[in-house]
C-alpha cells in the first residue's frame, strides 16, 4: 500500500544555464510530481546532470526552481554517477559510512544511534559482510552499492541519482529495484538520471527526454517509444553560443 506523499513535488520553470559562451540547458520547464520516481533520459552531454545540479543549488540558472515539501522540509539525497577518492586510503566502508553520515565529532567516538541506521542501511543495499573492507578494494558495483546505503541515512523525502545503475552486476540491479519499490511505498519522491531505457520502462512513473532542452515528458510507455528515442539520441539540439554580454559576469 503506497503511503500518502513524504517527499516534495518540484518545479523547473524556464530553466536555462549557460556556461563561458556554451548553452548547455535552454528553457527546461518539468515538474516532477510528490512521491514518484520520474526518470530523466538522453544522451550524454545533453544536460541531465547539469539540470539536477541546478536543483541541488551547484550550477548557476535562469527561470526558477521550487520544491514544495508536504508539511516540513525533509532530507534530500543524492547518489552521484561514481565515487572519486584515492584507493589507496586505509578507510574502510564502515569507515566512510560514518565519515558521510555521522554528525557527531570523531573524537567523542562512535554514536550508538548512528551505527545502528548504518548497519541497517548495508543490510539493506548486501553490504554488512564487507563492512570491514577498505574501499579502495571494492568493486565499482559494491562501490555504488555503499552510496546507495549512504544516501539512507538519514531517511530522505528527496532521492536525487545520477545513473546509480551503471556499475551494478545483476545481484546490485535487484537491490536497487527492492529500494525503489521501498521509496515509492514509502512516498519519496526520486529524480532518476538513467541510460537503461528497459528499467525505466519498467520502473519509472514519469519520463522526460533531455537534449539541451525537453523533448518529451509523459508515461513511460508512451514516451519510449522508438521514434522518440531515435529523435532524442541522434538529433543533436541547434544552441547557438550565448551572446558576450559586457560587463556582466559569464
């Protein structure tokens, strides 16, 4: 049974960024409904990343962006496409774990609290047995596997992911799945940035198709359609450099 919306419901209203002279977002308009997994599809370079970076307030913007939370304002989430650090750093997951999500300065010790969300968030992503091993010897996929616990804590109303599914073996796949029928039940509202056109059709509420701009935005299996895709992955948008505008700043 779907629970009535934790998470917000956002708003991209004429959305542009520009960066140096390249126009790299034009004139995005979406809105992203509360508690619904609503993917973002396209080809590399057509702005996808940029535009949730523009939501999580690390890109300059035009237009406006707005998130209406249904009561308080919640936590918001974010699973990066990949993790760079140096894999030489003794640092374990357990490690990392509580260096991502624990208040609580290191010198006064571990929070009991906090490792027990912990623990239950590695459970829940089949990372407890490697939560002695440092990080620089996991896979990319247990890598991806540790965000994905990391995001959890504390319990999010707003998931942000930046294609969470590209390092995943077929075991990584069926525990992002599980969570994202969690999320849903749970009315969290997830921005999905994703290449596998089938798990979006199979998993997503809502799809959008950004190139630069937006092409389409509806049901999935109404969006995915092959000629939509074809449009979509072989037309490269016409963004004409931003005019030099003196005196102000790029």
């Amino acid at each position: 049974m779907t629970h009535s919306p934790a998470g917000p419901e956002i708003r991209f209203e004429s959305v542009g960024l520009t960066l140096g002279r390249t126009e790299i977002l034009r004139d995005v308009s979406l809105r992203v409904l509360a508690g619904s997994v609503h993917a973002l599809v396209g080809p590399n370079g057509g702005g996808k990343s940029s535009l949730v970076k523009t939501l999580l307030g690390q890109m300059p913007h035009r237009g406006r962006l707005s998130i209406a939370w249904p009561a308080q304002p919640g936590t918001i989430g974010y699973v990066p496409q990949a993790l760079e650090f140096d894999r030489g750093l003794p640092m374990t997951v357990e490690d990392f774990m509580r260096a991502t999500t624990q208040r609580r300065p290191a010198f006064l010790g571990r929070a009991c609290g906090q490792m027990a969300s912990i623990d239950a968030a590695l459970e829940r992503v089949g990372m407890s047995d490697k939560r002695l091993r440092r990080m620089g010897a996991l896979s990319g996929g247990e890598r991806q596997r540790v965000l994905l616990a990391q995001s959890l804590i504390p319990r999010p109303g707003l998931l942000v992911l930046d294609e969470p599914m590209a390092a995943l073996d077929e075991a990584g796949i069926a525990v992002f799945e599980h969570l994202l029928a969690d999320w849903r039940r749970d009315g969290v509202t997830v921005l999905w940035i994703e290449h596998d056109i089938d798990a979006v059709a199979r998993l997503a509420d809502r799809v959008s198709g950004l190139n630069r701009s937006l092409l389409f935005d509806g049901a999935p299996l109404e969006m995915l359609a092959p000629e939509r895709l074809l449009a979509l992955f072989s037309a490269r948008p016409r963004i004409t450099p931003a005019p030099v505008r003196l005196g102000v700043a790029a």
